[in-house]
C-alpha cells in the first residue's frame, strides 16, 4: 500500500475513534448548553449505533494499524468509546427488573391481567432489533387542525388520531413540551400514531406560548380543550368515561396540573414523562449545569421570581395540591435529567404515596430529558411497554 494512502486510511481510522469517543461521551458528561443537550438526550438513545462504530474502528485499528503511537491513540479512544456506549444496555436488565417491581407494588399483580392478547402491544420491554430497525406505529386515522378555541386572537387547535376501525375508545389527551414556550400539537406523532393504532382516540392539544402569555393561560387553554373534549369527543368515537391525561415537560407539567385541580373534569389517570413539580424550588435549586437557564424559563412563564410571586409559584406548582385523593399517577423520569431534575419526582411520588394516592416512579439511569424523542431508543422502549400497562390497568 502507498505511503501516502497508508496515512491517510490511519488519519481516518483516528478520526472515527475520535467521533465515537465524543458522541460516546455525552452518555455521562452533562450538557452545558442548549445545542448540547441535544447530544445528550441523543447519546444513550443510539447507544447500540455507538456501540457498532466503536466495535468496529476498534477492530480495524487492532487488524490494520501498524504497532505506532497513532495507533495506541486510536485504540485508546475506541475502547474507551465501546466502554461508554455500552453503559446504557448493560444497565437495562437490572433497570427493566426495577421497574417490573415498582410498578407491581404500586398496582398490584393484577395489573398484568387486563392486558390485551393483542400481538401489536410490545411483548418485551427491549428489543434490540426494534432499536436498529425502528418501531412501526401501525396504521392510525388522523384529523388535524380541529379548532377547539381562540384565546386573546390566538387560535388554538388539537389533532385527532384514532384507530383503524370505526369504534369507541378510551381518550388519551396528550400535551407536549417545550419550555412552555415552543411546541404544537404535531409533536410526538409517532407516538401518537402508536396510541391510536393500539386502542385509543388520541387528542393532542395546543395552549399558549411564554412570554407572550404567562400562567395561568396555559391551564386555561388545557381545561377549555377538556371541556371541548367533554362536548365533542363523542363524534370521534372517544369514550369520555375513560380518560387519561398524558404530557411531557411542561405538558406533563399541565397535565397534572389540570387533573389535580379541586374542580376538575374526571380523568382516570395522569402520566407524567419528566415533568416540572415543585417550580419554587426549582428556582431556588436549578441543576448544574443548566443548559436551559431554568430561572429565565421560570421568569418568563410566571413573570417574576418566586420572591416577587410566591403565591403565584405555589399555585403553579403540582406539587401544592397532593393533599387529597387524586388520579392514579404514572412518574417517568431520567436520573440523567439536566432540565428537571429527577429528585423532584422522587419527591412528587413520596407526597402522592404519603397520602395513601397511587403512584408509581419508573427511574431510567441513563436517560436525559426528552428521551423519548429517538422513538426507538432503549429509554422510550421502556417507557412505552409500562405505559402501556399502565394505562390499561388504569382504565380496566
């Protein structure tokens, strides 16, 4: 081989050992800033991709590469890049067998026994395949763009996924993410297509943005899309005795919120996936790093801080109304989290237990905040397959 080709094909060699090794790394170094957490939300989700490239530059270093100091280089950064991209699938076992008992002590063994024989609910809580190949979320008939509101000249929407076959089915009302201030209504659409295709008439709902809308707009804007729920969810085919709420960050936030109000509509569940609980000492107590500057985010949906507003952070704060019976309460939640930290649902599931409510905390130690944005990653995996029962002892 040329010279000059042998350099070449070792510079490249170096180089893929070195992306696997910084792709590989934000499995445990926390992201300090906004374009960071992506990677690490994203790392542990493709952790059996990472763990390819770095098996793969690690064996073609050790086969191609000449006994050099470029070559110890290489080697280094592979195995070490193979080592972190393993964590995540070498802790799932042990995960998997907690979550098994949390759920089955929260619920009970019966929990298992409304599933439904149907072969389109995942049967394992992981399957490596599906990580490679990618989750089918089946066939669904959707409805965008149903107007259920305008508030303050803003039009406010929701889009409809329901089953294949004309029925009647349990309505699962879903609130994304985004700070409070970005998201809409199509977000999360493989899940939702998901849902639907397994059962439900699922409702994806809008409500206003921060800073140009504070709290309390976006619990109003939940509630009127319930009440619109509550007249309309007939027509597409929802059975509004069955009725779940679920959200994700400041949706999983507002779905708590509304289902834990002293007036609110009925709902048999709540399912909240890395949600906000406790916002006063969230404030007092950001995560470090905080790459999304959680005080400004607070500020501006509540527009202060909680000691010019404290009344304000309590009422907006799930946590200050688990003093009574509530909905059954599905916490989904990354020891990893850098945005919401995970001791705030430890803390949430401690209060709704405390008080005889059912609860049930499932801690995925790998995973980051939005992890169920890589559909198919370990972490949503796992959260889909108890999701699932739990929804369906929820509403058995």
């Amino acid at each position: 081989m040329p010279h000059q080709l042998r350099i070449a094909l070792q510079s490249l060699v170096l180089l893929l050992s070195g992306i696997g090794l910084f792709l590989s790394s934000w499995i445990i170094i926390p992201a300090p800033t906004m374009f960071l957490l992506t990677l690490g939300v994203g790392a542990p989700e493709v952790c059996h991709w990472l763990l390819v490239l770095n098996g793969v530059t690690s064996l073609v270093v050790l086969v191609g590469m000449r006994r050099t100091k470029l070559r110890r280089l290489a080697l280094g950064a592979s195995l070490l890049g193979l080592f972190l991209s393993a964590l995540p699938l070498v802790q799932l076992p042990g995960t998997q067998q907690r979550m098994q008992v949390a759920i089955g002590e929260a619920l009970g063994r019966e929990y298992i026994a409304p599933i439904p024989r149907d072969r389109t609910w995942r049967s394992q809580p992981f399957v490596l395949a599906d990580a490679f190949r990618g989750i089918d979320p089946s066939e669904s008939r959707y409805t965008s763009g149903i107007r259920f509101a305008i508030a303050e000249g803003v039009p406010l929407s929701m889009d409809i996924y329901r089953p294949p076959q004309v029925g009647k089915y349990p309505a699962l009302v879903v609130i994304y993410g985004g700070a409070w201030r970005s998201g809409n209504p199509a977000n999360n659409a493989n899940f939702n297509r998901y849902m639907a295709a397994r059962g439900y008439t699922v409702f994806a709902i809008d409500y206003r943005h921060t800073p140009w809308h504070r709290f309390p707009a976006q619990l109003e804007d939940v509630r009127t899309a319930l009440e619109f729920i509550r007249q309309h969810g007939a027509e597409y085919e929802a059975d509004l005795e069955r009725m779940v709420l679920l959200g994700r960050s400041a949706g999983a936030h507002l779905a708590m919120l509304a289902a834990y109000q002293p007036d609110a509509l009925p709902v048999r569940a709540v399912v909240s996936y890395y949600g906000p609980v406790n916002l006063t000492e969230g404030y007092a107590h950001p995560p470090f790093p905080d790459p999304i500057d959680t005080r400004a985010v607070l500020e501006a949906f509540l527009g202060g801080s909680p000691d010019k507003l404290p009344d304000l952070y309590r009422v907006a704060s799930p946590i200050s109304y688990v003093k009574r019976p509530l909905p059954p309460t599905l916490l989904v939640h990354g020891s990893r989290d850098s945005v919401v930290q995970f001791k705030y649902a430890q803390q949430m599931y401690k209060r709704l237990r405390a008080i005889g409510n059912t609860a049930v905390l499932l801690e995925i130690p790998w995973a980051e905040h939005a992890f169920d944005a890589i559909f198919q990653g370990p972490s949503n995996q796992l959260a889909l397959y108890y999701t699932e029962r739990f929804l369906a002892w929820a509403l058995r």
